[in-house]
C-alpha cells in the first residue's frame, strides 16, 4: 500500500489551505468567545464545492473517497479552525453516509443535492443521556400509527442541531432483546423545526463556535417514507458512519496538533531568554521534536484507515487505533504548544489555550480513549471483552 498523497490530494490540500487561510485565528477566537456560529466560512466552503466532496456525483457532489475528505479536515483543522471550522462540514460528510448507502432513491434525491451546496444543514441524533456510548440502551421510541410513525425521547450532544433543518436519528421501534439488544432500533430522517422538537443549547469549554444540544422530541409525526432503510436495521446501518467518523476526526486531531506545534516552534525560535532562544534549550526542544514524531507516526496509521475504508477492507481495527493515536498525538501537541509558551500559552493571545481545549474534545469524541482500547483488547487481542 502506498500512503504518498496523489496529485489530487496535493491539489485538494492546497486549495482548502489557501481558503482557509481567509479565516485567521482571530476570527476563529472571536467565534468562540461570542459562540457564534461561523457562517462566513460555512458558506465559503459551500461556493467552492467542498461540503459535498464525498456524496454521489448524481448528487451534485464530488464523488470522492474519505480518504479525500480527510485531507480536507486535516488542512481545515491545521489553519487554525481547529474544530470549530471541521464541525460545521463534518456532519455532511459522514453523518450522511447511511443515506446514501439506505436511504430510499426518494430522500437521496430530496437531500443530497441540498447537502452538497450547503442549503440543507443536517444533524445526527443518536446520544441520549441515559445510554452514552452504549447505544443499545437508547430509549426514544418511534411507534407505527397508520403511514406514520410518532417519536418520543431524548438526545444530547448533538452538534448542530441549532442551524439544522433536519436530524438523522436512532430510535427504537420494538422493545430491547436480551439476546440480541442491537435489534429493533429504526433510522428516520426527521424534520427538526417543529413544534414537537425543544432544544437547548449545552455550555461547555470549548469549540463554542458550533453549538451542542440536548433534543427533547415529543409525539413528533414522521412519515414512514422518511424511514431510512428497513425498520429495526437502524443499529446495523448505524455502523457505516462510525468509521468513517473516527478516521475523519482522528485527521481533525492531527491538524489542530499541527496547529499547535507551529505555534509551538515559531514562538520557541523568536523567544530569547539568558540570551538565547529558547528552543536551543532541549528541555524545550525535546517535547517538541517528540510531538512532531507521535504526529507523523498517528498519521501513517489514519492514513492506512481511510486507504482500507475506500477499498471497502475491513478496517474497524485500524480506525480505532487511529482515533487513539491521532487524538493523543494532537492533545500532546496542543498540551507542549501551552507548556513552551509558558504563561502566554495560558492567554488567548497565542491561541494555543484554544487549540489546547479542542484537542481536549477529541480524547473524548465521537469514542473515548478508554472504549477504543476496550475494543481493542476485547475485540482485536480476543481478551474477554468488557462489553
């Protein structure tokens, strides 16, 4: 296998650095101070057809492979947009595979083509405070009442919700099965702006620029051609953006670790303590270049995911190794980017304290640290499994 970038990778990497660069740190910081949502680059991004590089080209969209559209959020994340500016893409990107895989001609036809030009924002409703990572413990209900069905529950972290117009959710539409508890549970695509649908906005440390919200659904009438698939295979469906999600953050990870050692090694040479630099200090220099080494090694490891996935390999393993590596790799970064820049790493003049929370984020999302190593031992090393 041969990880060198292609022709139209380097062309696609330079072209969304030279768009984002449009969108310096300081917009970025202003965004997220005042949590507003940045609809100047959204809608950048949108005029130069990159919203819909990875759906359909019968769609209006590109066509192209997640391993493409990881070097899109990579570069977007590595200008300084960190996730504030990949979140506002990365729903349209992979929360929308299970539509294109599922999704009946009707709905592609009715959706895609608005995803891909930026007119339609879709959300993905699959959390719930009671069942966390464990998404066979969900509780919203979608019970059938004639051509309809009508839902009810909860949701929670769900980013986007706010400027969406519809939601991609998970419900469950026959009672949890003892033996097999992933049954039973349906995807729909729903109208969010409705009178049945309450949200309220999360506040939390970072990455404020695009808001998280908990979903209240009450007795919401969907109709069952908005049914994505067949009911009751909604969790198998499920799985075909979880991969895809990992290796695309796991990339979100790496940019914002590029980010910040930039930072990191720009300040380092201009900064002369004693009369010398202090990036000649090796205890400044050391956790650098280490940094800068985990960077590069996550990366092989992304970039061999999204190769598998594209081929149609199996490749559960490698997307959760590189969602561990990359997210670790890119909050070491963002943590050394704060460390070398002393106190000035703690103001928000040097932007690293905003990388640093960012990166933050992603040792917890879309899966925690601590669930990918379960998976690993339980599932890759065949140690007994935690879950």
């Amino acid at each position: 296998m041969d990880f060198a970038p292609t022709e139209e990778q380097e062309d696609i990497r330079r072209a969304v650095a030279d768009l984002a660069a449009r969108f310096p740190d300081t917009y970025w910081a202003d965004h997220d101070e005042r949590a507003v949502f940045p609809q100047e680059f959204y809608d950048a991004f949108a005029e130069g057809g990159w919203l819909g590089m990875a759906i359909p080209e019968e769609y209006g969209g590109g066509g192209l492979g997640i391993l493409e559209a990881s070097v899109l959020l990579q570069e977007i994340a590595a200008s300084g947009a960190g996730m504030n500016g990949c979140s506002t893409l990365h729903l349209t990107i992979f929360g929308l595979n299970t539509l294109v895989r599922h999704g009946s001609p009707e709905l592609r036809e009715e959706i895609l083509p608005r995803a891909a030009d930026g007119s339609l924002h879709v959300c993905f409703g699959v959390t719930e405070p009671d069942a966390g990572t464990d998404t066979t413990r969900i509780s919203t209900v979608a019970r059938r009442d004639g051509d309809d069905y009508v839902i009810s529950g909860r949701k929670v972290w769900i980013t986007k919700a706010g400027h969406s117009q519809k939601m991609v959710l998970i419900a469950r539409t026959a009672p949890r099965s003892a033996k097999r508890p992933t049954d039973g549970m349906t995807l729909f695509l729903v109208d969010i702006d409705s009178e049945a649908v309450r949200l309220r906005a999360i506040p939390k440390m970072g990455r404020n620029a695009v808001a998280s919200y908990e979903v209240l659904i009450d007795e919401l009438r969907v109709p069952v051609t908005c049914r994505v698939g067949e009911e009751g295979q909604g969790f198998r469906y499920l799985l075909d953006g979880l991969n895809p999600e990992r290796i695309l953050l796991a990339h979100e990870a790496l940019g914002i670790g590029r980010a910040a050692l930039r930072r990191a090694t720009d300040y380092a040479r201009a900064r002369v303590v004693f009369d010398r630099p202090i990036g000649q200090n090796q205890g400044i220099a050391f956790p650098l270049a280490e940094a800068a080494t985990r960077l590069d090694a996550a990366e092989l490891m992304a970039r061999n995911a999204a190769w598998r996935y594209d081929r149609g390999l199996p490749c559960g393993k490698e997307a959760n190794m590189a969602k561990w590596l990359c997210a670790d790799a890119g909050y070491q970064a963002a943590d050394r980017a704060v460390q070398t820049l002393g106190g000035m790493g703690y103001a928000k003049e040097f932007h690293v304290e905003r990388y640093f929370r960012e990166a933050r984020l992603l040792r917890l999302a879309p899966i925690s640290q601590e669930m990918v190593l379960a998976y690993v031992s339980g599932h890759v090393l065949g140690l007994p499994k935690s879950y």
